[in-house]
C-alpha cells in the first residue's frame, strides 16, 4: 500500500509542475521492473496497472513526451522484457486483460505518431514472442487469441480478433504469416461490446474513493 500511495504522489506531482493532469493507479507487485513504469503516467492521461503486471526490464516503458494516454493494464500482463513497450504510442486508449502480452515484446507498438487510436485486447491474448506488435492502429482482440510467435503482426486498422482464434497462421486464420494478411473476415463485432475483463476488472478507483485509499 505504501508503495503503490507513493508511486501515485510522485507521479502526480510531476504532472502538476507542468500543470498537466495525471490519474495513476498501481497495483500490488506491478511495474516491478529496470525502468519502473517510466514515463507512463505523464500528462494528461490515465493509467491503472494491475497486480504483477509489467515485472520486467523496461517495464510499461514509454517516452517522456507532452502528451495523452488512456491505458488499463490487468492483472499478470506485460510481463516479458519489452512488453508492451510503447503500447499507447503518444496519443493512445489502451486496454489489455489479464495474462497477455507475456513474451518478449509482445504488443509493442512500432511507431511513434500523434494520431489517436484504439487498442483493445483480452485476457490470455498476444501470448508469443513478438505477437501483436502493430504500429498506431485501431484493433481489438478478444480473448484466447494471437497466442503463438509472431502471430497477429499482420493486423490493420480496424481489424477485430474474435475470441479464441488466430492461434495459428495459414489461410483461414488472420495471418498468413508474420506479415501477411488473409482473406478472413476480420470487421464483425465481438460478441460483447469489450472483452470480459472491462466489465470484471475496471478500476473501482475511478467510481469510489481513490487510488490511495
């Protein structure tokens, strides 16, 4: 408790000598790493990691710069060397479940713009190496998903994961290989409008007391 309070404050007030605006919450055991949750909760953002997530060098790792983010991190996830590093790029809605992105640099994001996007993705998801690096895209990926090496690299913008699928790469999955898109049909809406964990894991901080609470 004591060491998630005082993460909070020291995040909070660097945000406020540059009259900026920053909501960080911090679970136990997280961003427990080299690195330390550096540069994640800078300006106008918000970010809530979840117990035992980003355990790892670089850990939620993302350039000081003046700018927004929007970024849920669940319980167990990002917890390899370079996951998720540059996740929410300078403008991103980020949100991720629990146990994904657990290889090195899973979900990483390969560009730096200030373009807003959205990037959704369950629990148990982008378990490989390398799975789920995209640039400033809009995706969402369900859970179970994306969870061999390299898998759903291919992705484009707008490109929906259902659940329990794209596992593998070949013709009637997502990829074809690490880069090269298939034909399947990746537009329909997944069968909830988030995956489960936005709805069982939200952040109680944002509709009761606080984060140091």
């Amino acid at each position: 408790k004591f060491k998630k309070k005082m993460k909070f404050i020291f995040f909070t007030l660097a945000a406020l000598s540059l009259h900026q605006h920053v909501l960080a919450y911090f679970s136990t055991g997280s961003c427990d790493g080299v690195y330390e949750c550096y540069g994640l909760s800078q300006f106008d953002t918000l970010v809530s990691i979840g117990e035992n997530s980003c355990n790892g060098y670089a850990a939620c790792y993302h350039d000081v710069k003046d700018t927004s983010r929007d970024i849920i991190i669940g319980d167990g996830s990002c917890i390899y060397n370079s996951a998720c590093h540059g996740i929410a790029g300078n403008n991103g809605y980020v949100r991720i479940g629990d146990r994904s992105c657990t290889k090195y640099h899973s979900c990483g994001t390969n560009a730096n713009s200030d373009k807003f996007f959205k990037k959704i993705i369950g629990s148990d998801s982008c378990t490989g190496e390398n799975a789920c690096i995209s640039g400033t895209i809009s995706i969402e990926i369900g859970n179970n998903s994306c969870q061999c090496d390299d898998c759903c690299r291919c992705l484009k913008e707008g490109d929906i994961v259902q659940h329990n699928s794209c596992n593998k790469f070949g013709t009637d999955h997502c990829c074809i290989d690490k880069e090269t898109r298939s034909d399947k049909e990746l537009k329909d809406p997944l069968p909830s409008s988030n995956p489960s964990f936005l709805q069982s894991n939200s952040p109680s901080f944002l509709q009761t007391k606080g984060p140091c609470d």
